[in-house]
C-alpha cells in the first residue's frame, strides 16, 4: 500500500509517495533522507526523518553480503546515488571527457517536439511522462516543455533511488513549469519494481541518460518487461543508449583527468563507513577502468593497492582484501543498432522512431507497446 503526503503551492500539486512496509513503517527504497525536504522555496517543509528506515539499511546491508563475499566480489551500481554519490554524478555530467549527457541533451533540444508528437497523437488526453532514475531532471525538462505544447494536462513521475536528487529535480520543474503535476517517487526501481496507478491517458515511460547500460542484457529485458506491465497498449517508451565507438574515447569519459569518476567510485566505501560502520581505507584503493569488447561494456573496478582487513559492523562482516584484488562496481554496456532493435522488441515494443548525433555515439529510442 503506497502512502501518500501531499504539498501545494499556489496551482502546482507536488505528490510523495513511499511504500509502506506491513509493519506500518513507511520507507523509502534506498538511500539515507535528509531530515527535511524543501520541494520549493515556497512549500511548507515536510519532516521525512520517520522515512529513513531499517529497510535502506537492510537493501544496502543485503547487497554488501552479497557482493563483497562472493569471489570475484561486486557491488551494485545504485550504491553510488546516496547525496554525495548523485552530487558527484551531476559533476560527471558536465566533464569535458563524459559526452553522454551533453550529447543526449543535444538530440532532445533539436528533436523533443517530434518525438513528444509521435509519443502522443491524441492531444485531448493527459499525458504522463514516468522518468526511471530521473536524478536531477535537468534533460527532461526539454521534454517537459514539449508536453505542454501538446498537451494542458501533463503530470511527471521521476522516480529515482536518492531523495536528494529527486528534490532537486522537483524543485527544478516545479519552478520551470508550475502547471505540471509532480509524483516523485523515491524508489530503488531494479530492487522494487514501479507500480503506477492506472491513468486515462498516455504514458510516456522515460529510461534516458543511458542508464540502461547498467545492467547485463537480460536483466535490462527484466527491466523493461516489468515496466510494460505497468503500461498499457498505445503508451510509449523513450529508451536513451551510449552507442558502441573507439575506446580511447571510452575510457576517457569513465577516467576523466580530474579524477571526478575516481571520486565517484571510491564514494561506494566512504558511504559504507558512513552507513553501516565499515572501516575501509579508501586511500588503500583506486579507481580502474576497462573497455571489456567481448560482453560491450566499461567496467569500473576498486583496485585494492595494500593488503586490508576491513569490518563492516552492521554487515556483521570481517573481509580480508589482498592486494592487486579487485571490487567490480558498475558496469556501461555500449550498444549497436541490432542491440537496440533485439531489445526492445524481446519486451515487446515497435520502433517508432530513432534520433541520433551526428557522430552516431548516441541514440534516443522511440517504442511503443504493441
Ligand atoms: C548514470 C549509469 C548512465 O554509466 O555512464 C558515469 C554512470 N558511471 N560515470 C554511466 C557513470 C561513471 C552513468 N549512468
């Protein structure tokens, strides 16, 4: 059952939902909350600190378990996005090295309105746009823009496992178009898959910023599976992908020079010393990147540099890492045409379009559920 705490200000409705446990505990997916959230500076402030609950510890607590006792050891990439890890992502996307969002954001800007149309024909409907790990939201708003050109009655779900990132994106769009109406969800969307209510409308699911690189291709296609069986026939999916290319060009947007991407990787330790007691020595760590050909993907390890013996007091876990051995944290599948093509219609969706760069290094997605 969803709980739902609702804020107005004058003419914008801002909707936060949590899932309840059965115990009566609301919760959050994943992630630490802030004590307060200030949607905008001109709504009242809720008090979420009641929100930040045993469950956030027990997904990251589970994970750790899993990840880091296993040979060879792994974490998942949604540890990077408590605060600090989605502060140092939103300084990623503005690196001269990291092309993905600028190159994305390019695409949307010269192409939103036709993509939006072909999305949504019949313009007397409401449209919703369901955004699956919106972070800040700052691409979408192009998107938003061209809703309302079509549409006067667009509402907007960004879903995303931080509440400090969501708070930003609804500050973001609340301020830039006061008539959208917001349903943010703080949501761990690989580990408790949406539900959206039913609505009278069109959908329009979001899975952009290649953020469905992250995951091997069948869980992608579970991904995908388990969104279409919250979307019904005619609604639409825009689906955003990092295009295979040279790998010099690779590896310099996952290792940029100023070490921002190392920062961000290295984040995954401080915030299990911050959450649940550990006592790893990040200094006895760096960051590695490989373009691994044969499965298409970046790999982003922690490299253990001197042997270490960590706890992890809220784990109930004593590790032992050698050096030379290695954490696999995340991994950016790079996708060809045929990739996209298999993928989407595996799960059951039509291409109706494709936009892309001029270099083809990235690709924006049209589908709709047949
Ligand atoms: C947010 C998952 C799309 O894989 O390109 C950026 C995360 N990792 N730099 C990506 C990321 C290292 C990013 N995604």
């Amino acid at each position: 059952m969803s709980t739902t705490a609702s804020l107005r200000r004058s003419g914008a409705l801002i909707e936060m939902s949590f899932h309840q446990r059965r115990d009566g505990n609301h919760r959050d997916s994943v992630g630490s909350l802030k004590g307060f959230v200030y949607m905008a500076t001109y709504l009242q402030a809720v008090d979420v600190r009641h929100f930040a609950t045993p469950d956030a510890r027990e997904a990251l607590t589970c994970e750790v378990r899993r990840g880091l006792i296993a040979r060879p050891r792994s974490l998942s990439p949604w540890m990077f996005y408590d605060a600090e890890g989605s502060r140092l992502f939103e300084q990623i996307t503005t690196l001269p090295e990291y092309y993905p969002t600028r190159t994305e954001r390019a695409i949307l800007a010269e192409n939103a309105n036709a993509i939006v149309a072909r999305a949504h024909n019949d313009r007397s409907l409401p449209l919703r746009l369901v955004e699956l790990g919106a972070g800040s939201a700052s691409k979408t708003r192009i998107l938003l823009e061209a809703a309302l050109c079509i549409s006067d009655d667009v509402v907007y779900i960004p879903v995303d496992v931080c509440s400090d990132a969501l708070e930003l994106a609804c500050q973001n769009v609340a301020y830039a178009f006061p008539e959208v109406r917001i349903h943010p969800t703080v949501r761990n969307y690989v580990t408790h898959p949406l539900q959206l209510e039913p609505f009278d409308g069109t959908t329009l699911a979001l899975c952009i910023g290649t953020s469905i690189g992250n995951f091997p291709p069948e869980e992608a296609r579970l991904i995908l599976r388990k969104l279409c069986v919250q979307l019904q026939t005619g609604d639409a999916l825009l689906l955003g992908t990092d295009m295979v290319k040279n790998e010099p060009t690779l590896l310099a947007a996952y290792d940029d020079g100023d070490g921002i991407t190392a920062a961000f990787n290295l984040n995954i330790l401080h915030r299990l010393n911050r959450e649940l007691g550990a006592d790893f020595d990040a200094r006895c760590f760096r960051h590695r990147v490989l373009w691994n050909s044969i499965e298409s993907r970046i790999e982003m390890h922690l490299e253990c540099t001197q042997e270490q013996y960590v706890s992890i007091e809220d784990a109930d876990l004593d590790l032992h890492f050698m050096s030379c051995e290695t954490i696999h944290t995340e991994n950016s599948y790079k996708f060809t045409e045929r990739d996209i093509q298999r993928l989407l219609k595996e799960v059951g969706f039509e291409i109706r379009g494709a936009w892309k760069d001029r270099r083809d290094w990235y690709t924006l997605t049209l589908a709709r559920l047949r």
